[in-house]
C-alpha cells in the first residue's frame, strides 16, 4: 500500500502541483521583471522619439534617461531574483524526489531489486531526477509567465496601433497549436530515448564489473562494439528527439519572424501615408520580439517537459517495485529476548506464477543452538534463510519469533548476516567493519576480526585496519572476503546469527578455528548456518536437510541446550 | 562543422539584418512620411521590404540547419568518446577498480563524456559566431559613426570577455566541488543499491541515506551560490547593453544635430546595439560549459590515459609446444609492501595436470593474473610456450587458456547469452554438452525458458552453487588447451562435486593442460601432481 501511495505521490501532475505551490513568489517576481521590461521599452521609444523626430533637447530628456536606467536596473534586479528563487525550487524537488527513491529502494530489499540492474537503477537516481530539474525551474515558470507578458505587450499594443494589435493576435495563438502538433509524436521517441539510456548505462557497469571475466575470454573487443553499437542506437533516437524539437523551435522563429516582418512592412507603409506616428511604431517594432521571447523560452523548455515526463515514467517505475522488506524497524531491547524463531508452514516462490522453491517447511530455531542447513546445491537453503531475513514474503505460512515467556513477539529481530557473496564498500576495512556497529572501539573491531580468523592477514597488511579495499571487496582473496564478512557479522552483536556457506574459501586450518569461534558464539544466540562443510555439521546441535521443498531434521547430535 | 558554423553565422547575422533594417526602414518611412507628398513617391519601400522577407526567411532556416548539424555532431563525438573511455579503461581494468568505484568510473563514462562533446556546441560555436558576428555590428557601426562604434566595441569586450572571464573566476571552484561531489553521489547509489541487502541487515540504511542527504545538500547549496554568481553576471549584462544602448543614443543623436548623419539612422544604430549585444550575451553561459568540459576532461583523460606497449596479438600453435615457465620471480600488488611471490619457481608442462594447493589468502588467485598480465611482476621471468610473457597480449592468453576464475561474473541476460560470450560460434548441441558435463543441464532443462532463462545481474536468479556450475560450463565450452579452475566445487556438496569433477574431466580432450586451484587437499578427487604454494613459494608435494 505504501509503495502505492509513494507512487501517485511523484506522478507528473502531482509534481507540477507541489512545484507550481512553492514556485509562486519566483511567479510573482518574474512578473514584475516582465512589466519592468515593457516599461523600460516604452521609455526607450519615447527617448529616440522625442530626440530625433520632436527636436527636443538632451536636458528636456534627462529624466526620462534616468527613469530608463531605473527601469532597466530593477528589471535585472527582479529577473535575477526569480532565476535564484525558481532555481532553489528545482533543487529541493529533485532532491526530494531522490530521497523518496533511495528509501524506497531500501524498502525494497535486495531480492527485489533481482533483475533490475544497479546501472540503470543509478542512472535512474542521478540522471533520471536530473532531468525533473529544468522543468520545474525552468518550463513551469516559463509556462506561466507565457500567460503575463504576451498579454501584457498585447494589451500596450491594442492602446497604440490597431493594425498591429490583429497581427499579432493571429499570429500569436497559432504558435502553441502548431507547436502541439509537431510535438505529438516527440513523446514516444523520447521514452525511447530514455529507456536506451537507462540501457547503456546498466550494460557499461555489468561490462565493467565483469571486464575481468571478458579479458579472461578475450571477449573485450565484442563489449566495445556493443558499447558502441548502444551509443549509437542512443545518438540515432536523440538526434530523432532533436529533430522534432528544433523543428517545433522552426514553427515559433518562423511566426515570430514573420509576425516583425509584417509588423515592420505594415507600420512603413502607415508611416510613409503618414496615417502612424514614429513613437508607436518603434514600440511596437521594440516589443514585437519580446512578445515571441517568453513563447520562444517556452518552446525550449517544452523539451524539458517532454524529458521529464518520460524520465518521470522512469521514476514511477522504480517507485512501483513492490516493498518486499518494508520500512526499516528499530532494533530494541525486545529484540534481544528473543529465544526462538518457528517457521509454521513456510512455502515461498520468487514469481507470483513460478515453482515453489519452499513448500510447508516446519522448524524451529531455539537461542543457544546451533543449527545447519544442507542438501545439494540450488535447493533453497538460501531461499530459506532470505525468508527469514524478511528479504522475501513467504507466499504461505509464516515465520514466529517467541520471546523469553513462549510470547509472540513482534520486534524487529536483530541479526548478523554472512551472506555467500559479502559485499563490501570502498574504505578502509575498519569503515566496512563498523557498518556494522558505528560506535564499535578498535579493541571492538580487533576481537571480531580475532574471532573470524581475519585479524592475522589484517595485521599482515601495512596498514592494517586503515587497509583501503575497493568496492565489491576488489584487493581482497575470496577466503579473506568470507572472513570480513564473518567479523562484521560478529561486531553486530546480534540475537540471531544467519552464515550462508561462512567457510568457502577458506583453507583446513583457517576453516577449523572460524568453526570454533562459530561455535563459541553460539551462546546466548539463535545461529543457522547454511553449508557442505562435514567439519560443521560435527559441530551442530542440529543438521536440517532441505530437499524438495521441504526441511527434515536428519541429525539431532548434542541434543537440546537450554 | 564548418557548415554549422556558417549556419551559426548566418543565423545571428540574419537576426541583426532584421532589425536594423526594420528599424531604418520604419525611421526612414516615417521622415519621408512627414516631408509631404513628393518625398513618399520618392521613397523606395520595396526594397527595404524584401530586405526584411529576406533575412526572416534566411534566419529560420539557417537556425533550423545550424541546431540539426551541431547537435549531430556533438551526439557523434559523445557516442565516441564513451566507446573511447570504455575501450581505454579495459587494459587497467582490476587493478583501476581498487581505487575507483565502479560507480565513480559510470560517471565519467556517462555524464563527463557528455559534458565534453558538448564543448563544441556550447563553447567553439557560441565564442566563434559572437566573434565573427561582434565585428561586423562593430564594421557596420563604425561606418555610420566611428565614436558609436567605439562605444559598441568597449561594451561588447566587456560584456564578452572581462564579465564571463570575472563570473569564470567566481565559479571555478564551485564546479569543481559539484562535480567531485556528484562522483561521489553516484558512486554511493551504486554500492548503496549493490549492498542493499547487507545494508538492511546491519541497520546502517539511516546513515547511508543521512550521508546522501548531506551530498545532495551540499550539491545543492554549491549549485545555487554557481547560479547566483552565474546570473549576477547575465543580469549585469543586460544592463550594461542598456547604458551602451543609451549612450548611443545620444552620439547618434549629437551626429544627426551636426547633421554628419541622417535621423533615420538613429533607431537604426539603437536597434543594432541591442542585437549586437545579444550576439555576446550567451558567452557567460559558455565560459560556464567551459568550465564544466575542463573539469570534465581533467576527470576523464587521466583515466583513459595508457601507455602503449607494443605486445604479441596473434595466436599461433608454436605456443602449445612449451608450458608456463617461471623463475625466480617476484611479484608485490601495488602498493602493498608485503610480496605475493619471493623468487618462485614453477615449471607446468603441456598437457599436465596439476592441482595448486595453499591457505586462504596465499596467492593462489594472484597466479592468474600475473598469467593475464592483469598486475605486473617485478623480478624474475615467465614463458608461456616459451615465449616472454611481458610480450603477450591477454587476448593471446585468452585464446590458449580458459579460466573459472573465484570472482566470475555473469552477465545480465539469459543462459545462453553468457555462453554465447564465453564462445561466441558455439551451437545448441555444444552448449548443452557443456552444461551437462557441468551438472547443470538437467536444472536449465527443468526451466520452462531452457537456455533463455534469465538471469539477473551477477547471475543472483541463481544460487551459488549453480553460478558457479554455470561458468565451469562456460570453460568447457571454450574448450581452450589449457584450462585454470580457481576453486572449482565451492557451494556445492561432496556428492556434486565428485561428480562434477569426474564429467568435466571425461569431457575435455586429454590432452588439455589442467591447472586446478583449490585449498582442500583432501577432496579434490584429482590426478596427477600436487604444488603446495606455501609462504610465497611453490613446492611439490611428495606423494
């Protein structure tokens, strides 16, 4: 329902609505700027008026020079503060839009997030919400002043000279019309243009992530022609895009210009019947392209709102991910109590109308036990443990965690997780450390690392815990990873620890003292571990294994600790 | 280019041509109108009429062709320029990703090539057209009045050159803090949403999205206090052309009272000031892109930027006689201290095969990609095929030898189109060979979509243990002389392993090299020679 919710909330009109509320007072001062300008016009024709054709005098025209200066520095004053104000608009919706984004995407979880590639979706997040920007500093305000000045000039020009006044209502609201019909077909080809974007994008990062995997086949040249065949495809639709917006920018400057021409033809031949005055006419020769300029500033942000309405669509599809994890809980004291987690007919499957991967496993998980999960590979002991990640909904049954009395208990659970490929972010192996626990002191960070066998290879480095890593944990071996990960989920401190394959990688001996340590924390804690390893299931209070969907516990070793 | 700068031209000049002409004409007509009844006969309208025609028709279409041919060309080089940086950036490949994020490397990839392209039409055309178009207003004007054109030409320069050079100077280090802050931002997204799971689980969701925000406040405030200097800056223009305007207003004026010139030309110059004006007015805006495409470049050559050794790219049969050679090398990563290999000895001859033993974290994995020349080793020596492997391309390497490496990755898409990477000629009989011999052919059969299944990025539709099947049928596919497993039977259980041991080894020619990777010994159900790799030396294992 939320996720529901969150997507009206960034639709296009929505957007215009919230930005059009907050954009009032730029509105209010570009007005003024707007009237400034015709004022300052009228001043500048009456000046050459009175100069050239009224003989009048330098010193009679003083003050009207005066008054054009003022005019003119006012209108620069007013113009920049609306520029200021409708840019600080822009700014706080699109970060707001941003922050919407990224906290839904946390909501929805990783599993979510399967299929849809992280290029696209950060391409999504920076450029996508780039794009909302000129629209709203820009087409909105320009939208709106399209209504004020042009009538404003159009009003001055009905006092002056008839003629003109019908030459310019005609031609006036032919523009948006032929502007409308132009870009009709421009929306489609800039959702196009977006989505091979978004595509370009997700296929550099995948390329670049997997460019070992490519050297390691030979296969870079291909990628290159693929980038290259992308970035053509994009060029081929913008230009596309391009075409139709300049073609809509032809219609306006072939209006506006025909509508000076006219006017200047008119004017001449009234003026040499001696049936117009100079002072008019060269108003309205003045104010003839400023009547065009905000349709013309307009016609050049209509582009703006075309990419944003598509680069919208494209936020409205991440915003309708469905929020497999929810909002985040806060883990409190309660968390802690928790002493068992039961799974009541758990079944789960990835798509609505795909195979059950789980079907009606009943367990149970008590504190201070030990617990494996086995059977061979792709059976669903990770499906199990994203289960009870709360990363997927179980499409039946349900997971219930008891607290000290045997009472349902519904606070958030506090859990360590060793998933079976760690991610790691780029900083120093400290700052990955303390993701985990912000407040964690370096004696912390030592223990940890000591209990997962990290801290040897740690201390073997230069730099020790100041070691940088890349991101995705590049500079570190598959084994040390594994370790990393297994002290970070240590550092937690958490009531329940999951470990998904904690061993891989490791060698005998390394594997032989993180199964003793594992095992050590088992106190005090609810901890499955998903693995082959024979050395763990030895180990094991209980040994589950998964096969067909359903979980049988195959070995009860130590029997139940209290 | 030239033709869309010729457009450009023509365009502006067109513009200025309209209105100094309407102006004169009105100025003109209504003088001739007041001279009474002779003077009107006298005066030619249809000239100065068609004039008018003339250049609003010639306005439009050069506009029209001037955006059409710029934007093609600027669209063309922005589609090089990222084929250019992608290509650059895959020799320096691993070793690039311990300092750059993979998101960071995306910007550059994505908006720093833009940026650059667009030097052409937001920088070379605006700067030239106001160029060229600044001095023939300046011409026009100096032949009605040389004190005018003064005036012009002064308020011109300053409103062209000193105002965008001052507004550059305000603004420089702003665009440098917004870009080195978004490269940040997208980097953070990328890994935000990459670890989006982990994320969740260590509660660190609200200091992520507290240090995003800071980012994007940050971004904003220095966007906002750019855009106050940058519009300061046009608004001080606009009024600068207006004191010109005025000033000129008044020379033509004391001219036409000395009668050096005619009245009508008076609205004439004061139009012509105003469009000359507009000529120069885009230049604050295009010392701004200037700015942004230096910032852009300093960002994205640095990085493409490789030295060119000439390597050995052709692949020849010669180099399957002899095996991999190694002695006395040594081999330290990039700032580290600590060496991976001390003066190691390793001899694998062709068509052996050989499992390579040693702790997490020794340097078996390093093995490979010293092989590949992915770092480079500092003493000592390595053949391949008796050939110095300092002059072997890693393409060269790639056509001899496959390798499952611990860290593979798959490609977003379906099965076959990670095969099809994997061995670009392979038809449905081979990939299904492949896939069974990897023991996953049965699972790819179970799904309804067979070799189109999809799977998502880094291959997480599937488990572990089934990726990693999935690459090992990769290899097999190649079908190369030699093949290097890194950890081959991780996340699968014993019984799995086995067999999975077992098919690829009966699958592949036995006269393939195979080197295995492995850190236990005991369950590697594996002929042949055992090399311990202990303390950054390789040694056999007595049998």
């Amino acid at each position: 329902m939320q996720a529901k919710s969150e997507n009206e909330e960034w639709s296009m009109e929505r957007l215009t609505r919230r930005a059009g509320r907050k954009l009032a007072p730029c509105l209010l001062v570009a007005g003024i700027a707007a009237v400034l300008l015709v004022v300052q016009l009228m001043l500048l024709a009456d000046l050459v008026d009175g100069l050239v054709f009224r003989h009048r005098t330098f010193d009679s025209e003083k003050t009207v020079m005066v008054w054009v200066l003022l005019a003119a520095g006012g209108r620069c004053v007013f113009q920049w503060g609306a520029d200021i104000l409708s840019a600080r608009v822009g700014v706080e919706i699109t970060s707001a839009v941003r922050r919407d984004l990224l906290a839904h995407l946390f909501h929805v979880g990783p599993v979510g997030l399967v299929g849809r590639s992280s290029g696209e979706l950060a391409a999504t997040l920076v450029d996508a919400t780039e794009a909302l920007e000129p629209y709203v500093a820009h087409y909105i305000p320009r939208a709106a002043l399209m209504m004020v000045l042009p009538l404003l000039i159009l009003a001055v020009v009905f006092r002056v000279d008839g003629w003109s006044f019908a030459i310019l209502v005609c031609t006036g609201p032919l523009i948006p019309v032929f502007m409308a019909l132009v870009g009709y077909r421009a929306q489609a080809v800039m959702d196009r243009q977006w989505t091979q974007f978004l595509c370009l994008g997700s296929a550099f990062l995948d390329f670049l992530q997997g460019m070992t995997t490519l050297r390691l086949f030979g296969r870079t040249r291909e990628a290159v022609r693929a980038i290259s065949v992308l970035s053509d495809d994009y060029r081929r639709t913008t230009m596309s895009v391009m075409k139709i917006a300049f073609l809509t920018t032809a219609t306006l400057e072939f209006f506006a210009s025909l509508s000076i021409a006219l006017v200047a033809v008119v004017l001449g031949t009234r003026l040499l019947a001696g049936t117009a005055e100079f002072r008019s006419a060269f108003l309205i020769l003045l104010l003839v392209p400023e009547y065009f300029a905000p349709l013309r500033a307009f016609s050049a942000s209509y582009h703006a709102r075309q990419n944003a309405v598509s680069a919208c669509t494209k936020i409205v599809g991440v915003f309708a991910l469905p929020e497999l994890m929810g909002a985040e809980q806060q883990v409190t004291e309660k968390s802690v109590s928790v002493s068992c987690l039961s799974c009541e007919n758990l079944s789960a499957r990835y798509d609505a109308d795909g195979p059950e991967i789980l079907a009606g496993v009943n367990a149970s998980f008590c504190r201070g036990q030990l617990t494996v999960l086995t059977g061979s590979s792709g059976v669903g002991k990770t499906t199990l443990i994203r289960l009870l990640l709360g990363q997927i909904t179980p499409s039946a049954g349900c997971i219930i965690s008891l607290d000290d009395k045997g009472r349902e208990s519904k606070a958030a659970l506090s859990i360590g997780w060793v998933p079976q490929r760690p991610h790691f972010f780029q900083g120093s192996i400290a700052a990955n450390l303390r993701l985990a626990a912000p407040d964690a002191t370096d004696a912390q960070l030592r223990e940890a690392a000591g209990q997962a066998d990290a801290l040897a290879f740690i201390e073997a480095t230069p730099e020790g815990f100041e070691t940088v890593i890349g991101d995705n944990g590049i500079g570190l071996s598959g084994g040390q990873g594994m370790r990393l990960a297994l002290a970070r989920a240590l550092l937690r401190n958490s009531s329940v620890l999951l470990l998904d394959e904690p061993t891989a990688g490791l060698d005998g001996d390394s594997q032989a003292r993180v199964i003793r340590s594992i095992r050590q924390n088992v106190t005090g804690r609810i901890v499955i571990v998903a693995t082959h390893r024979a050395e763990m299931m030895q180990v094991a209070d209980h040994v589950l294994h998964v096969s067909g969907g359903t979980v049988t516990d195959v070995r009860t070793l130590r029997g139940v600790v209290a | 280019m030239a033709l869309a700068f010729g457009l450009s031209c023509g365009a502006a000049l067109s513009d200025f041509g309209l209105l100094v002409t309407s102006g004169w004409l009105l100025a003109a007509a209504a003088q001739a109108g007041l001279g009474g009844y002779v003077t009107q006969n006298a005066f030619n309208m249809f000239l100065p009429a068609a004039g008018v025609r003339l250049f609003a028709t010639i306005r439009i279409l050069s506009r029209y062709g001037e955006r059409v041919a710029t934007h093609d060309v600027v669209l063309r080089v922005t589609g090089r320029l990222r084929t250019w940086v992608f290509a650059n950036l895959i020799p320096k490949m691993p070793a690039l990703s311990e300092e750059n994020r993979s998101g960071d490397m995306m910007a550059r990839f994505a908006a720093d090539a833009d940026t650059l392209a667009t030097i052409w039409s937001d920088v070379v055309l605006p700067v030239s057209t106001a160029l060229v178009c600044g001095c023939v207003a300046v011409g026009l004007m100096a032949s009605v009045s040389k004190e005018a054109a003064i005036f012009l030409c002064s308020g011109l320069v300053i409103s062209g050159l000193i105002l965008p050079w001052i507004a550059g100077r305000l603004c420089e280090e702003g665009t440098q803090f917004i870009t080195r802050r978004q490269e940040i931002m997208r980097g953070d997204l990328v890994e935000a949403i990459q670890g989006v799971g982990e994320l969740r689980v260590m509660g660190a969701v609200t200091g992520i999205i507290a240090r995003f925000e800071t980012l994007q406040r940050e971004i904003g405030t220095a966007r906002i206090r750019l855009l106050v200097r940058e519009s300061g800056a046009r608004a001080l223009n606009s009024f600068l052309m207006i004191c010109v305007t005025l000033a000129i207003i008044v020379i033509a004026v004391e001219a036409m009272q000395s009668h050096e010139i005619s009245g009508s030309c008076v609205p004439m110059l004061m139009l012509g000031t105003l469009c000359a004006f507009g000529f120069v007015s885009p230049l604050v805006a295009t010392r701004m892109a200037a700015l942004r495409a230096r910032v852009a470049a300093d960002r994205v050559f640095p990085l493409c930027d490789t030295e060119k050794t000439e390597k050995n790219t052709r692949y020849y049969h010669g180099l399957l006689d002899h095996g991999l050679e190694m002695a006395h090398v040594t081999m330290c990563y990039p700032r580290r201290t600590e060496p991976v290999f001390q003066d190691v000895n390793l001899v694998i001859r062709p068509g052996e095969r050989v499992a390579l033993v040693g702790e997490s974290g020794s340097g078996k994995s390093s093995l490979i990609k010293v092989i590949f020349s992915f770092y480079d080793f500092q003493e000592g020596n390595i053949t391949f095929g008796g050939v110095d492997l300092r002059t072997l391309d890693t393409e060269v390497m790639a056509e001899c030898i496959s390798v499952v490496s611990q860290d593979f990755h798959l490609f977003v898409g379906s099965v076959r189109r990670n095969l099809l990477i994997a061995c670009p000629y392979a038809d449905e009989d081979a990939m299904w060979r492949a896939l069974d011999a990897a023991q996953i052919g049965a699972f790819i059969r179970n799904s309804p979509a067979g070799l189109n299944t999809l799977i998502g990025e880094a291959g997480v539709k599937l488990s572990g243990g089934q990726a990693r099947r999935l690459a090992m049928a990769q290899a097999i596919l190649r079908n190369t002389p030699w093949i290097i497993l890194d950890e081959p039977t991780e996340g699968l259980d014993e019984e799995t392993e086995c067999q999975l041991i077992h098919s690829f080894l009966d699958v592949i020619p036995k006269t393939t090299t195979v080197l295995c990777i492995t850190h236990r010994l005991r369950n590697i159900h594996f002929p042949g020679r055992i090399i311990m790799l202990e303390q950054g030396k390789f040694r056999d294992k007595k049998i």
